[in-house]
C-alpha cells in the first residue's frame, strides 16, 4: 500500500504555456500532499503544502500566482506551472502524508520532468 | 530554524563492504523525527528507515540502520552487506513536531564498486 502516482511523467511544453502536474493518493487518504522541486544535483526544495479543501501554504519565494495549487480531493492535488518559461524547467515530485501510519511518513510519487523551450 | 546536514557529497564502497552516511541536524525542538530516503537515478524517492526523537533504540529496517546519537545531534545510516543496487542519492530529512513538512539535507552520492 501507500502508492502515489504523478501524471505525466515528462513533458515538453513552450515558453508561455501553462503546465497541469497531478498527484494522487492510490490507495490512501491524503489530507495533505506536498510539492517539491529539484534541480539537476540538488536537494528537494519544498514549494507549498497542500492541504485538501483549503488554500495552499506557499514557502518563502515561491510565487503563488504562477505556482497554482488545487487539493480537491483527499487523494488529488494539482500543480499548474502558469506561463511557464526556460527556468521554470525541472524535476517537480509530490508526496502525501499518510496520516494512519505510525511514523508519518510522506510517500513520494515518481515525479515530473518539466522541460520549458 | 531547522537544518539538515550531510557533508559527504560522494561515497565509493566495495561491493559487500558496510557504508556508513553522515547526518547531522539542528533543532531547538524536543519531539521531531528523521528520516531516510533512497533516491536512484529514475528520480524516486523511496523511503527508507525513521528515527523518532524519544525513541530509545536504534531504528534498523533489513540492512538500514540508523545510528542515532541525540546529544550529538546526529542520524548516520549504515548500510550493511551493501549491493550494485544501492548505488543511489541517499537524503536525510527531519520533521518537526507540529509541522507535517520535511526539511532535506544536501543528499549524498553513494556508489558502489563491484
């Protein structure tokens, strides 16, 4: 148990588009998901943590208007990259908290290769 | 604030050889837990062992173990028996109490020679 699933895997989308990233809880409830960032060599850097049915918690830096953040479900959460340029290019991952198990964990999904031309 | 630190940006181990990751962190809290993740080349990020803060014993989890030493501060893996398949990016992370959210260290590089 305790998969989460990103969609889509990769894309390649042009400068000025806008980018739709899911994350989805598989087999659990997820009354909160998060999105990271990475670059090439880098550590995840978390971006904001989504909680469902309410406004998203951007960290510091983070523009929330190009960064939009929707947690409709409690196994869905959205990212769409807005008018997305070159340097918005990078590994994006989500994560769930799954709240039943002992330790708290977060699951990972296997993220999304965005790459901005 | 929170922060996570690990100051080996590459480790090169025999195949069969133990390996040992550094982490150290610094919180002023009381009740937080740490973390280890696996992060191989296809971008995953797989779970790996966790420590809590008040937990008396060691955690180990098949050939993970963690080294806990509170009063140092710090959270080293141990890999025993290591495998070509644990050639990988390995993260510390620590959560803190109240906060669901984890803070990462720089990561290590580990691979492994056959």
């Amino acid at each position: 148990g305790a998969v989460v699933s990103q969609h889509p895997s990769w894309v390649i989308c042009k400068s000025g588009t806008s980018v739709k990233i899911e994350c989805r809880s598989l087999d659990f409830q997820a009354t909160t998901m998060f999105w990271y960032r990475q670059f090439p060599k880098q550590s995840l850097m978390l971006m904001a943590t989504s909680n469902e049915g309410s406004k998203a918690t951007y960290e510091q830096g983070v523009e929330k208007d190009k960064f939009l953040i929707n947690h409709a479900s409690l196994t869905l959460s959205t990212l769409t990259v807005t008018s997305a340029h070159p340097e918005d290019s990078s590994f994006y991952i989500c994560s769930a908290h799954h709240r039943d198990r002992k330790t708290n964990e977060q699951f990972f999904g296997p993220g999304t290769r965005l790459t901005v031309l | 604030a929170q922060k996570i630190t690990q100051t080996q940006p590459g480790m090169f181990v025999q195949e069969k050889e133990a390996v040992t990751l550094d982490c150290t962190y610094d919180t002023s809290d009381q009740s937080y837990g740490l973390f280890w993740y696996k992060q191989p080349s296809s971008g995953e990020m797989i779970f790996l062992i966790y420590q809590g803060s008040y937990d008396e014993q060691n955690a180990t989890e098949g050939r993970y173990s963690l080294n806990f030493q509170k009063a140092r501060k710090s959270a080293n893996l141990v890999i025993s028996a290591s495998q070509l398949g644990d050639s990988a990016m390995y993260f510390c992370a620590m959560r803190v109490q109240g906060a669901q959210k984890l803070v990462f260290g720089q990561g290590t590089r580990l691979t492994i020679n056959p």
